[in-house]
C-alpha cells in the first residue's frame, strides 16, 4: 500500500481535518477514534508519512519507534488501564485489512473486547 498524502490521519496532521487529541508528543499523534469499538478507543499515530507497519520498522529512526512506545505507556497511564488492560493492534495491507494507508494503532479497553479472532 502506497501512501496517500490526502488519507485522513494526514489531514488530522495536517490540521485540515479536526481531532480529539489524547496525547502527543515530538514524533506521535494520539487522538479518539469518531468511530469507537470499545470504551476507550485511542489511535496512535507517527507524524511522519509511513503506509504501515513494514515500512515504518524499515524506514523509522529509533527515536520514532521510542516515542510510539512511550506513547502506548502514556495512554495507558491516563486511562488508568495497568491492571485492567487494553488490546494495540495494527492492520497491514490487504490480508490485514488496513484501510487508511498511513501507520495506526488501535488501543482498545474499557470493557472486555471479546477474542482476537473468530477462530
């Protein structure tokens, strides 16, 4: 999947398109989903144009990788979800159903999300 520069996420970066920001930092966006699944449902973004996963763990800089973790801590933290837990998945072309072409991660809690798979 190529990156669109006119998919959502870059909009919402862009400030062409509004958000409900949670948390940022230097190199991360986090902000509600308009389309929640569970309680608590938080995308976490890179600032930088990265199509998925492959490519940002290909192309990423180590201090962008830090702050998507440091991110995931920070999210967790102000909801206060240590004990209870929440799922971070991300969807990687067709098979995965990635739907917007630029890196995202779902944090999901709040609430039991039910099994990973229909398996």
């Amino acid at each position: 999947m190529s990156y669109d520069k006119n998919n959502i996420f870059a909009k919402i970066l862009k400030g062409e398109a509004n958000a409900e920001k949670v948390y940022e930092n230097e190199h991360v966006l986090c902000f509600k989903d308009i389309f929640p699944k569970a309680k608590i449902h938080v995308l976490i973004i890179p600032k930088n144009q990265y199509s998925d996963i492959y490519e940002f763990s290909k192309n990423s800089s180590s201090k962008e990788k830090e702050s998507i973790f440091s991110a995931f801590e920070r999210l967790i933290n102000i909801y206060k979800i240590e004990k209870s837990g929440c799922r971070i998945i991300t969807n990687h072309g067709i098979d995965g159903r990635q739907e917007v072409p630029h890196l995202h991660f779902h944090l999901l809690a709040g609430q039991d999300i039910g099994r990973m798979t229909n398996n």
